[in-house]
C-alpha cells in the first residue's frame, strides 16, 4: 500500500472545502477536489509525480495516462461516478486545445524536458483522431491575428502533443500493465476520497489516503498522530 497525505482547502469556484494533495503547489485555475476524480486522476493518470502537474508538457502526457487508465474502457467521468459526454476523441481534443495558447505564452520549463520522438503505438487511430479535431478547433477558439506565424505554432504544438499522449500511455502502461488494473483502483481511490469528502469540517483538515492492490482507504489524522 501507498500512503498519500491530503488536506481539505479552498478554492475560488466553491465556498465549500476540498481535498489537496499536501505539500504540492497549487497551479493556476486549481481546484479543491470534491468528489474524488481529481485526486485519482493526480495519483494515477500523471505519471512524473504529483509537483510536476500544473505544466502543459506534463498534462498533455496526462492524457495518455487518461486512455490507458480510463477511456480506453469508455470510463472517462472526471467529477462524478456516471460517464462521460461526447467521444473518448472529442474530450481529449478538447484539453489540447484548451492548452495551445497556455503553451504559446509559457517558457521552455513548461514547454517540457527533453526532445520526444515517439513511436506510434496501439493507441495512434485514437490519438490522430485527437490531433485532427484539435486542429479543426484551435483557430476557431483563439485569435490568429495574436500570433505570428499562427500554422507553424499549431503544427509543432499538435506534433508535440502527440509525443506526449504516447509517451504517457507507455508510462501508464507499464506502471499498470493489466488492462483494467489502473481503472480499477482509480474507481477506488474516487470513491474512497469522495466519500471522505463527507466528513470534510474546515479548511486544514488533514487526512492520509491508503491505496494499492485495487484498494483504497481515507481516514482523518488527528493531532496525537502526529
């Protein structure tokens, strides 16, 4: 078993509290995690570590742990327990394109360590279809007339992002090499914490998470444990 420390904040879309994973930065746009998803989706579908979310590199990798762990079973529900809207295609072209300008206006820190050059792999009918309908979607929600030499950025960044989605299936595959291995203990980390969501009372809170083996379990931690 694992053993990851939570503690229940704020955030500026709820008055109510959510978990956090403790010790690790709050990226622009965070979210306190209300039902359990996010924390799941942190743990098991990020494959650097949980202080490398936040940049867009990372979080297009991401969405190859996603496939690998979620949608290649048609499970991809973030933030309830019920399924999902649209194509498995159609929502993860909707985080590429989100992405594009946050990856345009970043540094080369957020741009992504190293030089990927893939290759394809099981899951290239899905990711092409992605990149096809991002690139469909990109002029049409931002403003080509900011950017200069607007097609140029579009391609490096759709080249980019699918190295990426591989290399994060690849990453995800191996740490679950069973094919429902990862889904199923991403049901049970998000039930787990969602249902400690309950006994949530203030801000500060602290919880420990247990998970491992298809198993999770959320319990608070009192001052005398320390």
């Amino acid at each position: 078993m694992r053993y990851i420390e939570l503690i229940t904040t704020g955030d500026d879309y709820d008055h109510e509290p959510g978990f956090h994973i403790a010790n690790t930065p709050k990226y622009e746009g965070f979210m306190a995690d209300r039902t359990g998803a996010m924390i799941a989706h942190d743990l098991l579908e990020h494959q650097n570590g949980a202080r490398e979310i936040g940049p867009v590199w990372d979080e297009l990798e991401a969405l190859g742990g996603i496939h690998w762990v979620r949608s290649q079973h048609g499970t991809f529900a973030r933030n309830d327990r019920h399924g999902m809207n649209g194509t498995i295609e159609s929502n993860l072209a909707s985080d590429v394109t989100r992405m594009f300008s946050e990856w345009c206006w970043t540094d080369d820190h957020w741009r992504g360590p190293g030089h990927l050059n893939t290759r394809p792999c099981d899951f290239d009918e899905t990711f092409k279809e992605v990149i096809d309908i991002a690139r469909y979607d990109i002029p049409r929600e931002v403003d080509m007339a900011d950017y200069e030499n607007f097609d140029e950025l579009v391609n490096r960044y759709l080249d980019m992002a699918l190295h990426r989605m591989r290399a994060g299936l690849r990453k995800a595959k191996r740490r679950f090499p069973g094919s429902y291995q990862g889904l199923d203990l991403f049901v049970a980390i998000r039930d787990a914490v969602g249902d400690a969501a309950k006994q949530i009372d203030y801000e500060g809170q602290r919880f420990r998470l247990a998970y491992g083996n298809g198993n999770a379990q959320v319990y608070p931690i009192y001052e005398e444990d320390y």
